[in-house]
C-alpha cells in the first residue's frame, strides 16, 4: 500500500516536462488574450478565469494587477491578489502592512507629545497626563468607577459598598437612611429642615462638593447648591484665565447674613490682616486657621430675606469662589510649612504674599472679572448677557475713568478709603475682561504665554515663577499698548 501511494504522489522529471510541454501553449497564447482584454474589465475577468482553470496563477495574477488599473478598489480582485485593507488602504503584502504600521505608530506618538505638550501635560511613568493628575498619583490616590479621583482607602470604601453624602462616608447598614431622605449631621439622622436649623450654625456648615471647589455653607442647602452652581460656573472662567485648574478642591465659605458674616471675620475665625472683609460682603481671609491649621479662602455671605443683600449675594460668591480658585494655584508652600512648625501669624502672612507668583492685580482681577464682567448664561429682568460688563464699566465711568496702568499694576488696595478701593477692584476687573474677552491678537498669544507658564508653575514651581514674571509683564506691556481698544471695549 505504501509503495502504492508513493507511486502516485511523487512527480517524476519527465511527468514534469510533460507539464511544462502542456501548460507551454496555453502561456503562448495567454499574451494575444491579455493584449486584447487590456481595459476591458470584464474581459479581464473572463481571461483570470480562464488562467486559473488552466492552473496560470502567475498569468492570473499578472491579469488582476492589469484589472486593478481600471478597478483600483476591486474588492475580489485585491484578495485573490493576497493584498490586505487597513486604515482605509490597501497594502500588496503583509510586510509593507507591518511597515506602515509602525510609522503610523510613531507619527501617532509624536503627534500626541506635540498635543499633549501643548496643553501643558507632563510625563509620568512613560505616559503623558495632566500635572494635576501627577500630583494626586505621587500622592497615591486612583480613580474610581466614575472617573472622580480618591484616596485608596476611599476607594475600598466606594469597592465595600459604601457611599458619600456630600463628603460624609455612609456605612452599608446606614444606605436606607438616605432612602429616607435624611442627612447624617454629627452622630443624628435628620430630615431635612432640622439638618439645615443643624448646619445654620458655624463651624457645623454643609460641605458640598462641587467640580473644583468644596462649598462651606451656612446657609438652607437649597442656596447652599445654587451656591454650588455659581462656583462651578466662575471655575470655568477662571479656567480660562489660568490655562489650569487645581489639583485639589478647596473651601469657599458661604455665610447666612450679615451677622454671621461679621462674627466669623474678627478674631478668632477668619480675619483679613488687611481688613478688607469691611468693605462689603466677600473677602479672602488670609488668617483663616482651624485647629492651628491654615484654611486660607474666599468668603461670602448671601441672604435671601434681604432683597438687596439678595442681589449681591450672588456676586459675592463668584468673588469668593475665584479667590479660592487662585489660592489653590499658588499656595505659598513655604508660608504655609512656616506656619505649620508655629510661626506667629502675623509674620506668616507677610510672608505668605511676598511668595506669590501670581501678582495682586490680577489676583483680584479675576476676582472681580467673577464678579462684574463675567458673561451671565442666565440673565433676568429683561437684560441681555454682557448686563454686568456694561454695569461695572458705567461705574468705573461715574468714579472718575481708569486710573494709570502703573497704578493698578501696583495695586496697593487698603481698606482706609472703601470707594477708592472698590474702584480699584473694578477696574482691574475690567483689565482681566479685556484680556478674557477683547479681540486683541496680541494679548491672545500673551495669554497663551501665560497659560504655558501656569501649566509649568504646577510642574516645577521654581522654573514656573520666573516664566510667570515674564509672561505678566508681557500681559502689562500689551495692555498699555492696547489702551485705545481697552476703553472702547468697555464703552469708555
């Protein structure tokens, strides 16, 4: 049997040259077919068939190649051929599939470092992320299902079922009483007008979180998230000032009236060294401590039962909430280590502004570019969306006009004269509304400098201060320059 199957398997040298002699005329005669079938898709169809019946597979091939001239994307055709489709092309064999592969793999990479780049991002174990995000990676916190950042006991909390009100960790056992509807306030469960009479009071204030800002507040939880709302809305301009967001959520704190507003600022809670919390309803305390710990953020109050503090309200707590934002930014981390091993107060806050990267004007430029010149999504009463440029600016009109550049850049506000020192802060509110939202080409590309400059203060703080004094000073001189737009801009 074995004998057998070799016998009929295994082709001799003259079988083989009986082939050759066969297939001989058919490769003769396949030239006059390919010359007549030439541009002639079917025909070329028909003369393939014919090859492969025929056992021509290299003439077959030569036909399909002379086909795809006329029928480049011949789906049939191409795969006969052994050619493979990627990326939108076809490719004649695997291995320039493999080398076209490879350099869009590198093009994609150098492209992404180019984008990435760009928005500032950094390197962090060979992948490129946000500096905000390295920062809280170095500090070991993940992110969740929900892509939020945690700590990692937080997310063995979120992993053991647990769940957070507000900032408030709930057990598994306690979930049906959020089904109920009730707050966890201290040790108690309570509905809701009781956990509001519970929060009313300061240092017991609802903590709610928002997209960058933690919003401390006193007041009902209804005003409390409409607080909330504003916050995240002044976050998106101050995003768009800064070119960055920080990498944690600081406090804004959210009083209830007057009273209160007045209580917390004197000694004891959250004064400002400077006195600047009389001038009206918002001010950033810079000698805010809890617990011997630096809190350091934007204050406001709002009451509703009042109709004109009712109106301010608002406004107060984009000023506050842009004062935290910045804080958050620039820290002064040497201030705040200081302060930390006991230094007295008073010299912690000198310190603490001396080692600002971010100059005062524009500090408070933002801080009240939140407050008078931001663009309301929602505007009431009849007025249109630019209502608080076209007020704020009328003001700076009835005080006087704009003061020198020098002037506001030096930006020596004092609490001793309360109309020249809200004067100051509107006008260079309006400087900021100019840089945000004027149409100069040369403050774009400033602004970009200084984004750039923000981006790598996150980074290397050191390296990112001096890059910041060069792209203020930049900002300055082209806001100088741009005068005659500036007052048209603002209707002056």
């Amino acid at each position: 049997m074995l004998f057998l199957v070799l016998f009929l398997t295994v082709t001799t040298p003259a079988e083989a040259s009986v082939s050759a002699r066969f297939e001989a005329p058919f490769q003769d005669d396949f030239a006059d077919r390919l010359k007549a079938a030439r541009g002639d898709v079917e025909a070329l169809w028909s003369l393939a068939n014919w090859c492969e019946a025929r056992g021509l597979i290299q003439e077959r091939d030569r036909t399909l190649r002379w086909l795809l001239k006329t029928q480049p994307e011949d789906q049939k055709a191409r795969e006969l051929l052994g050619h493979v489709r990627f990326d939108g092309q076809w490719f004649t064999s695997e291995k320039k599939l493999a080398a076209y592969r490879k350099k869009k793999e590198k093009e994609l990479k150098a492209k992404a470092s180019r984008e990435a780049k760009a928005k500032g991002w950094v390197r962090y174990k060979g992948e490129w992320i946000d500096p905000a995000d390295r920062a809280l990676l170095q500090r070991g916190w993940v992110r969740a299902e929900d892509g939020t950042w945690v700590t990692a006991e937080d997310k063995k909390r979120l992993d053991e079922g647990w769940q957070r009100q507000d900032l408030v960790w709930i057990a598994p056992e306690e979930l049906s009483k959020l089904d109920e509807g009730l707050w966890k306030c201290g040790s108690e469960w309570l509905p809701l007008k009781q956990a509001d009479e519970y929060h009313a009071q300061l240092d017991h204030w609802w903590r709610i979180p928002g997209h960058h800002l933690v919003v401390w507040s006193t007041c009902t939880r209804e005003l409390s998230k409409r607080a909330q709302k504003l916050a995240d809305f002044t976050c998106i301009d101050m995003e768009r000032l800064f070119g960055c967001a920080p990498s944690d959520a600081p406090p804004l704190l959210v009083l209830r009236d007057l009273e209160q507003y007045l209580a917390f600022s004197s000694d004891g809670f959250g004064k400002s060294l400077q006195g600047l919390d009389s001038l009206r309803g918002t001010y950033f305390a810079d000698l805010w401590f809890e617990e011997d710990k630096f809190v350091g953020a934007g204050v406001a109050y709002w009451n509703p039962e009042d109709p004109v503090e009712d109106r301010w309200g608002s406004l107060w707590v984009r000023h506050a909430a842009a004062q935290s934002f910045v804080e958050a930014l620039d820290r002064s981390p040497q201030a705040r280590a200081a302060i930390a091993e006991g230094e007295d107060p008073q010299g912690f806050v000198q310190g603490f502004w001396e080692e600002k990267a971010i100059p005062r004007w524009l500090r408070y430029g933002a801080a009240s570019y939140a407050e008078r010149y931001f663009t309301d999504p929602f505007p009431s009463g009849g007025n249109d969306s630019l209502w608080p440029r076209k007020w704020s600016a009328g003001e700076i009109a009835k005080n006087g006009g704009l003061q020198s550049f020098d002037e506001l850049f030096e930006f020596r506000l004092s609490s001793d004269d309360g109309n020249a020192a809200l004067h100051l802060l509107n006008q260079v509110g309006l400087l900021v509304a100019f840089l945000l939202d004027g149409e100069s080409p040369a403050l774009r590309k400033d602004l970009e400098k200084f984004h750039n400059a923000m981006r790598l203060f996150t980074v290397d703080p050191k390296k990112g201060h001096k890059a910041l004094e060069k792209a203020v000073r930049g900002i300055e001189r082209s806001l100088k320059k741009n005068k005659k737009d500036l007052t048209a801009f603002a209707g002056l």
